[in-house]
DNA sequence: GACAGACATCGACGGGTGTCGATGCATCGA
DNA sequence: TCGATGCATCGACACCCGTCGATGTCTGTC
C-alpha cells in the first residue's frame, strides 16, 4: 500500500475505500486542530515556547499580539482545554506553559503510517 | 534551552520573550491547521489516503460523511486551496489525491527544533 | 479592613463557516 | 444531436468564532 494516514489509534477499518478514522475521534482531532487555527493563538504558542523561562503571563502577551486582555485570557483558555498549554497561578500571576509532548502528538496525528522510521 | 518552537522558516526574533512568530507567517498556518479544524475534512483525508488507489472521486466520499454533494466539493475545495490535496479531472469524473509531503510538513511547523532529530 | 492590581467571566456585536437545495457546465453514450 | 451523468457554483440559512467593554473574583499590600 502507499502512503497512509493511520490516524493514531483509530483501528484498522475496512481497507479498501472504508472510512479510517472514526467519527468521534475526527471529532477530538478537529478540535484540536480547531485551537491551532488561529493566527493570534500560533503567536501565542511560539512567545510562550520561546520566553526564557518557557513560561508566561498574560501581561506578558497583551501588548506584543495587540490584543486586550479578555481576548488574550479566552485565547489561553482555549488552549488549555484543547490540552496544549499548562495554567499554574502563582499569586496574583498566572503562568502558562507548553504540555510537554503535545504538540509532537498532534503532529504525529497527521503523518502516514510509514513516514515514521 | 528547552523545548522551544522554532517555526519552519520564521528566522529568529529576540530569544528571550520576544515574538518569534511573524504576523503574515501565522496567517498562513492558521488557514492550513483551518482546513483540518473540521471533522469531516479530516475524515476526507482519511479515505482519500486510505484508499487502495490512493485517490477518489466524489462520489466516493458522499455516502460515506453522510453529506451531500455540493458540502463534499465544497470541503475538497478547501483542502485544494490550502495545499493538501491534488485536484485531477479524468473525464467526468474529480479524482483527489494527497499533495506528497504536504501534511509532513504541516506536521514539521509545530514540532519544537531539538525534537527532530 | 480597605484598597489596588492581575486575571477570569459575561454580554454583545460583526464576520466567518458548514450545510443544503437549486442551478450551471462540462463530458460521455445512444 | 440529445439526454444523462458527475461535478462545481450560487444563494440562503443557522450557527459558531474572535473581539471588545464592563464587571466579577481573588490575592497581596498598606
């Protein structure tokens, strides 16, 4: 067979024309991807991944992405439900942090079966 | 340093807190993770890559999604236009295929630098 | 205890998105 | 040439999403 998106854990289905990945799975994944698709919230994942400290807070994101507060607060709540980034409030601050390995799981979502060696 | 998202392409801002991904640059990936935020263009690049010829035409992917036909080529028509998907016209018939390397690298944009080996 | 600051939540607005039925446009066969 | 078929496009509808100002909640300080 050629190359083939084996949707990570979605069992094998028919293999010939059948649907491969499952409806409540598409479902995860679309939501998933639905938190990257977004140009303020892929900014956001590449200042928090870059700051020094791999930790930020919102003040911290406010003034660079030209956004008010609320909307950068519903941003990072966006993407700690979709399981991409750790909120820990420390005092008055809260920090946000990459989920280690998330974005490499997702990553891996999208790649055919045989182009991991 | 640690983990730290160098995105494909993006050259490299100021290393510690500073935007290290450009506005236009994030435009562009949020329209590509958009094609995929949507369970049924998943499912879409599921069978189109599942299938034993590795293309499809519609008429194959309407029955399956439970959609109608205009709603098919209105996704397939996204997935074209956002680089993932190969357009052929053979007679009457639409057959799609994935665009090779296009989700490998999609899946590359969002793997931290020191995680590819 | 009262005040100030950082963050989350709420309500509202404008714009975008997924879906459908109807229609148009090619191509193939009789 | 004419009808049939597969696909794309159009218009419309309901719904979701990003953004903002206003407000609430909690923590630390005086």
């Amino acid at each position: 067979m050629s190359t083939r998106l084996d949707i990570q854990g979605m069992g094998c289905a028919t293999a010939t024309g059948g649907e491969l990945l499952s409806v409540p799975r598409a479902g995860v994944l679309a939501t998933r991807f639905k938190a990257l698709a977004d140009p303020n919230r892929l900014r956001i994942l590449s200042i928090v991944s870059g700051s020094s400290a791999a930790e930020t807070c919102v003040c911290d994101l406010s003034a660079p992405l030209g956004l008010g507060q609320p909307t950068v607060s519903h941003h990072l709540k966006i993407l700690v439900e979709a399981g991409l980034l750790n909120r820990e409030k420390r005092g008055v601050w809260a920090y946000y942090s990459l989920v280690p390995g998330a974005l490499e799981a997702l990553a891996a979502t999208i790649l055919p079966a045989d182009a991991t060696p």
